[in-house]
C-alpha cells in the first residue's frame, strides 16, 4: 500500500471514530434531556421517532400537549444553538405535522416543539416552543 493509502485508511478511521464519540454524546445528551423533562412530570412517548419527514428526538406528553423536543448537544449552550439550522427546523416542524397527523384528534391535538441545548458539562437549557 502507498502512503496515500495509509492516509486515506487513516483519515476514515479518524472520521469514524468521531462519528461515534458524536453519537454516544448525542445519546448521552438526549438521556439527560429525557431525565429533565420526566423530572417535570412528563410522560416519554418517543425517542428518535421516524416518520416521513425525518427524526425528532424525543416526544413527551403533559397536560394533554404533546411536546416535540429537538436536542443540540457542543461545549457550548451557544455553540449547541448554532448547530439548529432552518432547513433542520422546517424538517423537524414536518415530522411533528406527521406524528401529529397520526393522533386521533388529528391536527387539532395540542403540541409544542422545545429546543433543549446540553453543554460538554452536561448544563440543560430548555427554550420552549422554539420553533412555532
């Protein structure tokens, strides 16, 4: 094998591994996110939910509102936030339409979509209906 070989094998790897660390730290994230919210007197409905518009992380149900909740995990709060973009909110606003549209009252079921930031030390900020 070249060297060009052996860097390209390596920089796979590289990538890989960092795909990994950013998904356990995504299920970690979500895993506080879960407890935060049931510590409120949630109910978990949904985690990593697929429908035909995407994923949505975790749905909760309170008070008869479903609670559609996207979470944005960095170092940052702030950096977590940039991490939303439009095109992500629109996909994530579709795929509440959808499970909604799923429900049986419909579209006419109360709903709310929270944005919930995890920093590299675990700080939760919740921004509730985020995205309406």
């Amino acid at each position: 094998m070249d060297d060009r070989g052996a860097d390209t094998k390596a920089s796979g790897e590289a990538r890989s591994l960092r795909g990994q660390r950013a998904y356990l730290s995504g299920l970690s994230a979500e895993g506080r996110v879960t407890d935060h919210y049931l510590a409120l007197g949630y109910e978990r409905v949904e985690e990593r939910w697929r429908g035909t518009a995407g994923e949505i992380d975790l749905i909760f149900w309170k008070d008869a509102v479903f609670v559609f909740v996207e979470v944005k995990a960095s170092k940052t709060l702030a950096s977590a936030a940039e991490h939303l973009r439009p095109a992500q909110m629109k996909r994530i606003m579709r795929s509440a339409e959808d499970y909604i549209g799923r429900q049986p009252k419909g579209l006419l079921s109360e709903m709310r979509l929270d944005v919930a930031l995890v920093d590299g030390r675990g700080e939760i900020e919740v921004i509730e209906n985020a995205l309406m």
